[in-house]
C-alpha cells in the first residue's frame, strides 16, 4: 500500500478532471481513479471516422460562462464553434420550430391568445432572477396555472413526461425555471466533440504530476483513526490525505463504511434515471427542415428525443455521416437497459419513417447504443432539502457531484464551475503539512 499524502479524486468526469487540475495548479498532488477507460463521464466521446462524437448529445449554451472559460483557459477557444440551430418539437404528427420569440407567436397549435399568454412567462421566468420564488411548485402545477391549460397540454406537460415518465407531476418548478432561465438560443460545440477538451484536461493533469488511473472501480471509502481517507478499489488499495468524490453523491454514500447515520438518513437520498442512446450513422438527412433538436411530444415513438447532430455541425467534420441521436431517459431497472442493441435498433427504424416519409432502412450505414446509470437526476421538491453538504463528518471525504448543482439541470458548466469552487475551498483547508499551496502556486 502506498503511503503518499496525496488527494484522491474519484471519477473522471468534467468534476472531477477539473478538480483535479485545479488542487494540482494550486500545488497539491493527486491521484484520479476512474472505472471507464476513458476521460470525460456521461461527456464522454468515442471516434468516428478520424474525429470523436460524444455518446450521448451535447452543446453547450452561451450561459455556459465557466465552461467556455475554461475551454479559452485550455487554448482550443479557436475550436469552440457558436451556432444557431433550430429546435422544434413533435405535435400531432408535425414538426414545428418552437425557439424564439417569434416562433412562439407562430406556433399554430395554439390560439393567438394562448401563444401571447405562454410568450409572455416565457420572458418572465428569463428575467425572473432566483429559484427561490418557485421552490414550494411543481413545475406540472405551475405551468398549468401560469402558462394556461392548453399551452402546458400541448408543449409543456408532454415533454416533462417525456423526460421524466411517471415521475413528472414531482419534479420541481425551481428546475424548470433555471432550465428556461439559463438556456439561450445559440450553442456552441467544439470541433472534435467535447473529449477533445477532457483529453486536454488529462494532459494537463499528467503535466502538472497528477496521477489519472483508468479502468479501476472504486468499491469501498473509510476514515482511518488518523483522519486519513483509505479507498479500496477492484485493484489497489490507497490512503489519501483528502478524497473528493464526485459519483453520485447516493454512491458515495452507500460506499463509505465509517459515516455517521444520521448523516447517512439525510443524504443517502436522490434519485435519478439512466440514460440510453441510440446513435445512427446515416447516407442522408433525417430532419430536413434542418431542425437540429426534435422534442418527441407525443405518444408512440420508443424516443423522447431526435438530436441530428449534424444539422448542428457538418456532416463533412464526420467523413460524410449524417449523424442522429435517439434519446431516453429512463428508470435503471428498465428493460430498454439489457434489450440486445441490434433488436432496438431495428424496433426503432420505423419510426424514423413517421418523421421523414423518403427513409428507408438501408440509410443506416452504422449504429451504436450507449447507456450510464444515474444520467438525470429526479429534481422534487424535497431534493434541495437533501443536498448534502460537500464536506462530510469524516473531515477529509468532501462530496461534489451533479447532485450539487441545483437548481441547475446537470451540464457541463455547472459541473465546472462547482469543481472551481469546491477545489478552492479544499486546497484552503487541507490539513496542515499536505498543502504546497504556497506562495506562487496559481488557482
Ligand atoms: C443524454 C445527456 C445529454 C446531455 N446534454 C448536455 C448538454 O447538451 N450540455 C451539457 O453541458 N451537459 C449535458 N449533459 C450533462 C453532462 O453530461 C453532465 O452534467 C456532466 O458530464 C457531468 O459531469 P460529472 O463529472 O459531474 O459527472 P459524470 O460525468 O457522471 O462523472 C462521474 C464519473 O464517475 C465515474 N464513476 C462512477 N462510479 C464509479 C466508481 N465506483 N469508481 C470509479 N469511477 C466511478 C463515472 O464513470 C464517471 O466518469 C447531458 C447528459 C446526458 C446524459
């Protein structure tokens, strides 16, 4: 066993990347264990022809402030590309744009009254500055009352279940609200997909002295009678000076042997939803009126989402693919979770055809399915309440994860700019003797 006082940082994802290269700028040594054999979490990309695709969709907003800072801090800037795509949503078997203030007047499913009504709380809740006024709400009741009947039957409602199956008259109009709140009408997307910026990031790491190890598991966390951390995984077992976690903060939890229980009863809390991507290959466009993010409203289609990633970037970045997400998000123990890709690949062919009439089964080139657990977590009214503080009573465990980052909807950014904060607050306490945080060591 290894003796070094080192700070042990659990999981790979965008927490725990930028955590670790902040603790190391600001001169603490660490060691990143990982169980996938790749950087990145749930952001992860995998390559197609000579570039990467992330597994599951993602962009990043112009809100995103922390992340596109970081990427500046990283020097690929140049690669970050601002586009203005479109998003529509599936109402009674048509497309509509619904993204924009003027799409919203446009949007014909609803009485001119009705699109003027759901306009104008739109750009309320834009302006509206702080979840606190929506905390006691469910956004399934305040959007009723507020948006009107209609508007929520028609957009609204259909897309929270969507999302969030049976679970969706619970979830939280604080959620919401920061999800309208924060979104804007330009993404970005870096050219190569966002591993270009985690594999930056572990160049960096290593660079600095820190330690990433790949493919190990962690299976068990323990306070040592000196404070220290011991962490046990399917191959070492190591002490550390400080350990931060940035699983879910449930796993951690259920992890940690030495906790007190009554700490355990308040946070061994929240719940989430898997998700489950299929990703197709394509000889043509899907959505040809160019819409890049299609929000299934509707009954009948084994998907909530249609992301044709490249209405987004070009299909050119991708040796000619046209590339189209097929999303869920669903409870862990779903079937859809052991169902063999090929079957639901083919199960889900069909469907495309209700979206454009021309598909046929041979423009699948390729296909590929990923899955991770605990993708989207279930945001009640009572999950603020289960917060858990980030540092533990074993006062050298501190918890950061996208249980966190409420009342935000997990995102890159928010796991960034949590990682800023919590690595701050770590270096500034870690125990006496452990901190080479001296003079001249940067943030
Ligand atoms: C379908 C989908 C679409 C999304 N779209 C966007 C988007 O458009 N824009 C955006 O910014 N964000 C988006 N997100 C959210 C974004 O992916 C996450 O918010 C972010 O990646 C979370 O990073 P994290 O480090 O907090 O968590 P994670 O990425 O989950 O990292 C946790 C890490 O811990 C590892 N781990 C877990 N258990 C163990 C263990 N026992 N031992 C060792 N390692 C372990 C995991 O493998 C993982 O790498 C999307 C997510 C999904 C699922």
């Amino acid at each position: 066993m290894q003796e070094k006082p080192r700070v042990g940082v659990l999981g790979a994802g965008a927490l725990g990347l930028v955590s670790a290269y902040r603790l190391l700028r600001r001169g603490l040594p660490v060691t990143v264990i990982e169980r996938e054999t790749v950087l990145g979490g749930l952001a992860a990309g995998f390559p197609v022809g000579d570039t990467y695709l992330d597994r599951f969709y993602h962009h990043l907003f112009r809100s995103d402030r922390q992340a596109i800072a970081l990427i500046d801090e990283l020097g690929l800037g140049a690669n970050l590309h601002w586009l203005r795509p479109k998003t529509s949503i599936l109402h009674s078997g048509r497309t509509y744009q619904l993204d924009s203030p003027l799409s919203v007047l446009r949007f014909s499913p609803l009485s001119l009254w009705e699109r003027l009504r759901m306009g104008m709380v739109i750009a309320l809740l834009k302006v509206a500055p702080s979840e606190k006024y929506f905390e006691g709400a469910t956004a399934d009741a305040w959007l009723a009352r507020y948006m009107g009947r209609r508007p929520h039957e028609v957009v609204w409602r259909p897309q929270l279940r969507a999302k969030f199956g049976e679970r969706y008259p619970e979830i939280s109009m604080a959620w919401m609200w920061a999800r309208i709140h924060d979104r804007t009408t330009q993404l970005g997307y870096p050219s190569g997909g966002f591993q270009t910026m985690y594999d930056r990031l572990g160049q960096e790491i290593a660079r600095l002295g820190g330690e990433i190890r790949l493919g190990e598991t962690v299976a068990g966390i323990e306070e040592e009678p000196d404070g220290r951390i011991r962490v046990r995984t399917n191959r070492h077992e190591q002490r550390f000076a400080q350990v931060l976690s940035t699983l879910p903060t449930r796993v951690t939890l259920q992890l940690t042997s030495t906790l007190p229980e009554e700490f355990r009863r308040s946070y061994e809390w929240g719940e989430a939803y898997g998700a489950h991507c299929v990703i197709l290959s394509l000889e043509r466009q899907l959505l040809r009126d160019g819409t890049y993010w299609l929000s299934v409203a509707e009954p009948g289609y084994p998907f909530m989402a249609v992301v044709e990633h490249t209405n987004l970037m070009p299909a050119g970045d991708y040796g000619g693919r046209r590339l189209v997400y097929l999303g869920n998000y669903l409870p862990m123990n779903h079937p859809l979770f052991r169902t063999p890709d090929e079957q639901i690949v083919a199960d889900y062919l069909p469907h495309l055809k209700r979206l454009n009439p021309d598909f046929a089964p041979d423009w699948l080139r390729e296909s590929w399915v990923f899955k991770a657990p605990y993708a989207q977590p279930i945001v009640t009214r009572e999950f603020a309440a289960h917060i858990a503080p980030h540092r533990t009573p074993l006062r050298n465990l501190w918890l950061a994860s996208m249980f966190h980052v409420y009342p935000h909807d997990r995102g890159q950014n928010y796991s960034i700019a949590l990682a800023n904060k919590v690595a701050a607050r770590m270096a500034a306490e870690a125990p006496a003797g452990e901190s080479r945080a001296a003079a001249g060591a940067t943030p």
